[in-house]
C-alpha cells in the first residue's frame, strides 16, 4: 500500500514539473535576432575609463552613456567642466587605435517601411547626442557588439570582429557615428541619390533606418552599426564592486 502511494505521490510530482515547464516562455526567432547585430553577440555597456575631473586621475566604469555618466557625476571629486575637455588625458598618441580614425570610410545604409528592420532618426539622433560631451576612452574586447546608447528603438553599438581589446576616444566614436548619420539624412531628403539600399517600401514610406560604418583601419575589423531593438529590453546593469573603480587597479591581460 506504501509503494502504491509513494508511485501516485512520483506521477503527480512529475505531472506538476511538465506543466511548470510547459509554461515557461521559449525564445522566438525575433526575440533571438534581439541579442545578435551581424552575426556578433549584442552586449548592452562599454569600458570607460577618464578622469571625473580636468586633470585628475583615471577611473574605469561600465555600462551604456547614460549610466557612466552617472558614475561619473557620482564619484567625489566631480566637476562638471571635465564635460567640457575635448581630448582625453589617458591617450597614448604613439597607440594607432587611439588616433583619430584616418583614411576611408564604408557606409552600409538600407531604410525600410517595417519597423522591425530599422529605427526612426530621432531615435539614433539622441542616442548619439548622449556621447557627444562624453571625454576619455571607449572599449570593447571583441568579438563583440557592445551597445553603448539608446533610445526608443534606436540602439548604438561598437563592434569588434577580432578576440582581442580595442580603445578609442568617445570623442572620435560620435564623429564617425554622426558620419552614418549625416549620410542617412542626406538620403532621406533626396541629396543623395540610392545611398542607402531600401528593403521595402518606397522613399516616402520608408522612414526605418538601420546601417554601419566600417573603417578602413586593418581590414575593416570594427564598426559603428545603428539598429532597432528596444531600450526597454536592455538588462539592469550593475555598478562593479568596490566603486569607484580606479584606472590603476585594473591589469589588462595580454
């Protein structure tokens, strides 16, 4: 009689687990191209590292624009005018990825009457404007698509095809996005002709954008790419523990 109610006790238990699991959400297709841009794994905040004030030292956060800044102003010592410091005091000049960008450019621009495929301008447009007063250095270690801004539907990301650490200026990272920019807009009022390829629609009904920019820096190894995904999906992102983080406590591995 134990064993018989013991065995009914196992079908009920393992009848409870299958419904459990069956009413767990499986990722769709659409939800899956969410964390992917160009066949690289999307992760939502960068590597900062500047100085919280004009010629103090160096500290390192994470996160996207909005949520190092608010490190920043966090950390005693802040003075709003390191805002206003155009060139970074960590850039090492002889370090060709810390340069400003020379050579050409590719801009790959397509526009769409869904907005699955792409995002309005307005969208990218404050994105971008989040990184335009941001000082010091940007990084990503690769292969990788960080997203750095955004809003609404409009996401900004630095992508790096290599397994290996890239640092470059926030400075130059928004004059080469607003060069993607600039050329969407140009498109759109009809200046310049076919520059960015339509997926669907016509030039009146399609307002989505999406496109990249590769640089012609070592075989066009990274990128800035403006696509639609909702900010509202980004995952919380945590400040790193012990805060503030100094530039010197961290040791980059080879």
């Amino acid at each position: 009689m134990g064993s018989i109610k013991l065995l009914i006790n196992w079908i009920f238990a393992l009848s409870f687990y299958v419904w459990l699991l069956a009413g767990i959400p499986t990722l769709t297709l659409t939800q899956l191209d969410i964390v992917t841009r160009n066949g690289l794994h999307v992760i939502d905040g960068i590597q900062w590292t500047g100085p919280v004030a004009p010629g103090g030292e160096n500290y390192t956060f994470f996160g996207d624009i909005e949520h190092i800044k608010r490190q920043i102003e966090s950390t005693p010592g802040f003075d709003p005018s390191v805002f206003n410091v155009i060139n970074s005091a960590i850039v090492d000049k002889h370090d060709p990825l810390m340069k400003r960008a020379g050579g050409t450019y590719n801009v790959e621009c397509t526009r769409s009457s869904d907005p699955k495929k792409g995002a309005i301008l307005t969208g990218y447009l404050v994105a971008l404007k989040n990184l335009q007063d941001l000082h010091g250095s940007c990084s990503v270690t690769g292969p990788v698509c960080k997203r750095f801004s955004c809003k609404q539907d409009g996401s900004l990301g630095l992508c790096v095809t290599r397994k290996t650490p890239f640092n470059i200026e926030c400075a130059e990272v928004a004059r080469i996005a607003q060069i993607l920019f600039d050329t969407m807009l140009r498109d759109f009022t009809g200046k310049v002709p076919n520059k960015c390829r339509i997926l669907k629609g016509d030039k009146k009904s399609a307002i989505y954008y999406s496109g990249d920019v590769h640089w012609s820096l070592d075989g066009k190894w990274w990128f800035i790419s403006a696509w639609r995904s909702s900010c509202l999906l980004q995952p919380w992102l945590t400040i790193p523990s012990p805060w503030p983080q100094k530039a010197s406590d961290f040791i980059i591995n080879p």
